[in-house]
C-alpha cells in the first residue's frame, strides 16, 4: 500500500530526496512509526497580539502562544487507518519551552485523492493540505481553506483565515532533517513560526494508535 503523501503527490513523490521518501513514505501497511527528536531554532507566536487567542488554541493542543529560540521538541508518526476507513497520518509533537510543555496534534487523511488535515485533540479545525516537490527534491506543504467544525461546518474567508507553509529537508551534511514552518494571515503577516533540525528513527507499531496519539473525537467532514 502507497502512503497518503504518495497517492496524493503521484510521481511528483519520486522528485522527493530518498530520505524524504522514507519519512513520508509509511503506510499503514508498514508496520512501522516514525520517532523524532530535535530543536527549533525558533518557535512560537511573533505576534504579541495574537498570543491571547492561541492560549485558547492551545488548550485544544492545536496551536500556542510562547515565543523562543532553542526550543527542544520530539514528533511521533503514527500511519493508520481512520474511524471512517480512510487512510491518515495521525502526527504529536511536544514542545518544552521551559516554563511550559505545549502539545500540537493533528490527522492528515487521504480521501479522492485529497489530503485534509485535522487540527487540534477534538479535531475542529481542518485544512485542504497540498504538497509538491521542488526543484532540489524538498516538500513543500500548503495548507489552505480553513474550516472550523463548531456544530456546523464553517468554512472562513479567505480575508479572515490564514495559511500555512511548511518545508522539510534532508540536510546531508548534518545528517538530519531540517523543517521550517509559517502561519501567515494576509493582513496580520506571521502569526505562528517554527524552524530547526530533528534526527529520525522507524520503530515496529501494530497500527493501533497510542492511548496519547487518540483525539477526544473524530471529524469525517471535508
């Protein structure tokens, strides 16, 4: 079985560096998860007026409101199937910024061909995800067309969302990955930042996700 990210990026995956290729290439099939460990050269909010509301955020462990350098963090990566037969990536990254742990989970499933990826422990918010491969073989990820799950799907404007890019890398002079990851708002400018280098391990996983890995609820809508 293909993952996710190679059905949905079809040959535009074999552009991918092979360390790429490995990382986002586990499908629940596999038998494997992915473990890593690294720092963020920075992460957090540089927006001090939008702290208030990912205090909110991150009490549903979807977004956080701490701004700092040399912020040590691990991510796990758990290929399954969703509660709704779709095939998904379930994602939980810990952050230790001192004073503070924040928690950032989400879902990516894979549903016609379109990834979607839910946000937070109860998964209210999702995004469309598109990926691609640039010309020396990075990924790059784009997450658009923000809708929050709050009893009715409620898609917001584009003036009122914002969007995220992501970039990963196989850095080969370090040996390690190399990721760098902006929110941007049209109006507001940066709102969420997080850039550093992790090292990667594949351990054995039967497929069940973790008691810590589990949403307090699904969301099937798109």
């Amino acid at each position: 079985m293909a993952s996710i990210y190679q059905d949905a990026m079809g040959s535009d995956f074999g552009r991918l560096q092979p360390e790429l290729r490995e990382y986002f290439g586990l499908s629940a099939e596999s038998g494997l998860s992915g473990h890593g460990r690294g720092i963020f050269d920075v992460a957090g909010c540089p927006a001090w007026f939008a702290r208030p509301a990912f205090r909110l955020t991150a009490l549903e462990n979807a977004f956080f409101p701490e701004y700092n350098s040399n912020v040590p963090f691990t991510i796990s990566n758990y290929p399954h199937v969703d509660p709704f037969g779709r095939p998904a990536l379930t994602a939980r990254r810990e952050l230790d910024f001192g004073t503070t742990r924040r928690v950032f989970e989400d879902t990516t499933s894979l549903q016609d061909g379109v990834l979607t990826d839910y946000v937070g422990r109860h998964r209210r918010m999702a995004t469309l995800l598109t990926c691609s491969a640039t010309d020396d073989g990075h990924i790059r990820m784009v997450s658009s067309r923000t809708r929050v799950f709050a009893g009715l799907r409620l898609p917001l404007p584009d003036a009122l969302g914002a969007l995220a890019y992501v970039e990963q890398w196989w850095d080969e002079a370090a040996g390690e990955f190399r990721i760098s990851t902006r929110v941007v708002h049209r109006q507001l400018g940066t709102l969420l930042v997080y850039a550093g280098r992790f090292g990667y391990v594949l351990e054995e996983f039967d497929g069940v996700l973790p008691a810590e890995a589990n949403p307090r609820r699904w969301e099937r809508r798109v």
